[in-house]
C-alpha cells in the first residue's frame, strides 16, 4: 500500500495565481441556491416534492392555467425538466393538463384541487424558509439582495 507523505506539496506555478473559487459569481450563487433548496426540501421533503416541482406548483397557483412552454420559461426550466417535473406532478395528480379553448395546439396544464390544497399548505413553510436563509441580512440588506439578483437575472 502506497504511503502518504506529511510533507506539503510543492507550490505550483499557476496561470491565474490570484484566481479563488469563493470570488466568482457563479459558485456564491450556487452556494446560496444550495442553502435555499435545503431549507426548502427539509421542510417540504415529507410531501415528497423537489424544489422545482414546489417552484412550478407555486407559479400554477400565482398565474393559473399556462403552456408548458411558458411554465418553463416562468420557472427558469429547460423544456425537457419542465416536462419531466410536470410528468411527475401530474402523475400525483396535482396537475391536471386540457386543450386551449382558443387555440387547439396548446396544451394547457393547471392545478387539481389536490394540488391547490397542496400549495397552499406550503406556502407559508415556503416563506418560513425564505426568512431562514435570509436572517443574517437586515432589511436593506435583503432589499438590495433582491434587488441585484434581479438585475443578474435579467441579464
């Protein structure tokens, strides 16, 4: 079996010496998502939902009856997620899919009843987990949160 050594590593020449993944945007972001969702999955995890099943039920319940395509859009999923999370929900009967009246192409998805009872249970644990991983921010701190992240998502 191969040995270890205690002596540390000589030092690397690197190309960006002054590179930290803890400065880059994307790994904070990921980082504080990270923090969210879990908050989010332990509370709502006994109701066997994912945090982007909970995302796609809540903008159902906000706006009502939308297209998948624009589910997704609203929800910020690749087709083919929004497609397996509506294929998961709607195989518990939480959504429920129906032709547009107006235009017979579209394919509507909605909530049941289920899945309106459902959200609003979950609603108030949802903004319970908001708080969570908000608390160590003051009001304007959590102002100015919102406020850039916007912006970045905007972008």
């Amino acid at each position: 079996m191969p040995r270890t050594s205690t002596k540390p590593a000589a030092p690397v020449k690197r190309l960006a010496p002054d590179y930290r993944l803890e400065d880059q945007v994307g790994f904070l972001l990921r980082r504080a998502y990270q923090r969210a969702s879990s908050n989010l999955v332990e509370q709502i995890g006994s109701h066997d939902l994912t945090a982007p099943q909970f995302a796609t039920l809540a903008r159902l319940y906000e706006r009502g009856a939308l297209s998948q395509n624009l589910l997704g859009r609203l929800v910020a999923m690749e087709p083919a997620n929004i497609r397996d999370v509506v294929l998961r929900l709607k195989k518990r009967r939480l959504v429920a899919t129906r032709r547009d009246p107006t235009d017979k192409r579209l394919v509507l998805i909605d909530l049941t009843a289920a899945g309106v009872a459902l959200v609003e249970q979950l609603i108030p644990i949802e903004i319970a987990c908001t708080a969570k991983t908000l608390a160590r921010l003051d009001a304007e701190q959590k102002q100015l949160l919102y406020d850039l992240l916007g912006r970045l998502a905007e972008n």
